[in-house]
C-alpha cells in the first residue's frame, strides 16, 4: 500500500512539472514579439518623420538593410501651383524689363512696376496728368510717356528723375516706339505728324501722314511703319522720312500697329478690316487669314508670330512668323485682346483684354501669371 501511494506522487510530481514547462514555452514567443515590436522607433525633426530600425543584428536579414519609411510629399509637389495674381490698379501692361523679372502697367496717373515673382508693386511713378500712352527704352533705364497737355516726358527709370519734356505736338500723342539702339523715340499725335527725337529731347524732324495710328521701326532702325486711319500701311526711311513703299492695305484703328519680324524680312499689322503679313522685299501679302484681331506681336527670337483672333473666341495664337503654321494655342480671353508684346528673351507672353492680363510661358503655353483688379 505504502509504495502505491509513493508512485502516485512521483506521477503527480512529472505531470506538474511538464504543465510548467509548457507554460513557459508559451510565454517565450510572446516576450520575442513584444521585443521585436519595442525596437522600432520613430526620430522627429522639422516636422519630418523618418522610421530608425534597431532590431538586434540577428533578426535582421543578412544583407538586407532597415527601410525607413517614406516622408510625406511636400504640398508643392503635391498640386501644380496656380499662376500668380497681382493686382495693378488698370489693366494696360506694356514692357517687361530687360531681365523679364518686372512687368511695367500703364495706369491713369502714373506707371506701376511689378515684381513677377512675388506679384508685389516695387515701385510707382507718378505722374502730375493724365498719361496718354507710354514705353520703355530697350536697355530698361527710360521711360517715355505722353501727357494729356500733348507733350512728351523723358524719366529715369531709376530715380524717376523727369529728363526732358518734349514739346511740339499740338493733340494727344497717342503711339510712342524707342528705335532698337534706344537712341531716338518716334511719336504719332493727332494732329497728323509723326515726329523723330533724340533722347535731349530735341525734334530732329517730321513727317506729315494722316491721322496715323500705329507705328513700327524695323530691327536695324532704317525703317518706320506707319498704320493710318485712312490709307494704306506705308515704309519711309528713318533717317530722311523719306518714302520707300506702300505696302498696302486699308485703315487701322487706335490699337493698330505695325510689327517687323526680327529678321526684317516680314511686316505684320493688325488694321481694320485684317490681320495682315507682308514680305519687305517685293511687298506680297504673305497671310490675312484672321480677319477680326487687335493685336499682333513678333517674339524678339524669330520663333513665333503672337495674335488673338476675336471670331475664335479670343483665343491668342502662336503662328510661325511667315504665317505658314500654327504652332501652339495659349488661352482664350475674356474679351477682345488688344495689346500683346514679348519679354526680350522671348520666354513670356502678356496680353491684356481690359478684364485681365495674362502672361504665359511660350514654350509650353503655361499661364504663369494674371493681373486683375482684385486678388483673391
């Protein structure tokens, strides 16, 4: 009896202990989990979460390095970032600086300068009358504008520093062009002359032909264009105002102008009844495909002919510059476009509809900036 009861405790005795083993092999497991779950930590800095791997060397695979986790993608790679606003207080652009970093608005009373990268106005020349029309000389240091008393003021950009006041013109003067050395400025009034100054502010001479309403001076400053109201677009010599040619054509209107290609072998001018494009040389009509536009321009580069075409819904085109081909759509305006004009590098495209200005990047047609009345 007595080595029975000696048995069943041994039995008791091995079974207790294999009931303590397994508990323990169940508990290993859980505590390895736990572990390998605990060495993982998370480093922040500048608001940037990067995931630092620090799981013994054992259990990590050999050869295969800790991936950290990704960071969140930045917002401005996220989302195309929209064109900038700036809101000049009228919407009559005229010349970008020579750099193409500052867009110059014609207002009432005065010139506005705007900084393109950040839309801010960094500065405003003020003028005492009314400003009629305005323009900037090639190398970005004078401004010239015609003033509701019918004279002609000569500023340095720089210090706005009034130069000359030009006198003479007995009606506004409505078109002002720098010649391409920045040397003389041609003005058209109506009072039926185009006048030829230097920059002392000195007439050197005039001609008298008709109520003219856009003017042009060719690439090597030997030319003059001249758009009448009533006449056909006619080429003198710049230095004489003697007459060269008629190139045809019939009447413009106060936004009409005449533009020579880079390469002085074309002539384009948007007149009343077309837009048409002639060759210098021998005078042929080229294109006048595009009957209702008020704008034109050539890029300085030669690539492209720049023009907006009412009946297409205001769409502003690039053409080739001996209008054989379309070369790529910008946008549509709200209304009829009646002034566009490259930057001297030709990258940036302005028009303006009198609603907003536009300007896009000509390469791809990208609408980099808008001017309006009120940002948002």
């Amino acid at each position: 009896m007595l080595k029975k009861l000696l048995i069943l405790l041994v039995v008791i005795l091995i079974l207790g202990a294999a009931t303590v083993l397994c508990s323990i092999a169940g508990v290993v497991p859980w505590f390895v989990t736990r572990s390998v779950q605990s060495t993982t930590s998370i480093d922040t800095y500048d608001a940037v979460q990067t995931a630092t791997s620090t799981l013994p060397a054992t259990l990590v695979p050999a050869g295969v390095p800790a991936t950290p986790v990704s960071s969140p993608t930045p917002v401005t790679e996220q989302l195309s970032p929209g064109p900038i606003c700036f809101a000049p207080r009228e919407l009559i652009p005229f010349a970008f600086t020579p750099d193409a970093a500052s867009l110059l608005v014609r207002a009432r009373s005065g010139v506005q300068i705007f900084d393109l990268v950040s839309g801010t106005q960094v500065a405003y020349i003020h003028s005492s009358q009314d400003v009629i029309t305005a323009a900037l000389s090639p190398d970005g240091q004078i401004l010239a504008w015609s003033l509701a008393d019918n004279t002609i003021q000569l500023l340095r950009i720089s210090d706005q520093e009034v130069l000359h006041t030009l006198s003479g013109p007995t009606e506004w003067v409505t078109k002002l062009r720098f010649s391409p050395d920045g040397n003389l400025l041609v003005s058209a009034s109506h009072d039926h002359r185009v006048r030829v100054w230097n920059l002392q502010g000195e007439e050197l001479r005039s001609l008298q032909a008709g109520d003219v309403l856009g003017i042009g001076i060719s690439p090597d400053g030997s030319t003059l264009a001249t758009v009448p109201f009533d006449g056909p677009v006619t080429l003198w010599d710049l230095d004489t105002l003697e007459k060269i040619k008629d190139l045809g054509g019939y009447g413009g209107y106060d936004t009409s102008d005449a533009e020579f290609s880079p390469d002085g072998q074309y002539l384009a001018a948007d007149l009343a009844s077309s837009l048409v494009l002639w060759r210098i040389t021998d005078a042929s009509l080229m294109w006048h495909e595009v009957k209702n536009s008020m704008a034109m321009a050539f890029s300085p580069d030669g690539q492209y002919l720049a023009y907006s075409n009412i009946d297409a819904g205001n769409n502003v085109t690039l053409y080739s510059p001996d209008g054989s081909r379309v070369i790529r759509t910008l946008g549509r305006m709200q209304g009829p476009v009646w002034e566009l004009f490259f930057s001297s590098d030709s990258a940036l495209l302005t028009a303006t509809d009198g609603n907003e200005i536009h300007i896009w990047r000509a390469d791809d047609g990208m609408l980099l900036y808008i001017g309006k009345a009120a940002c948002p």
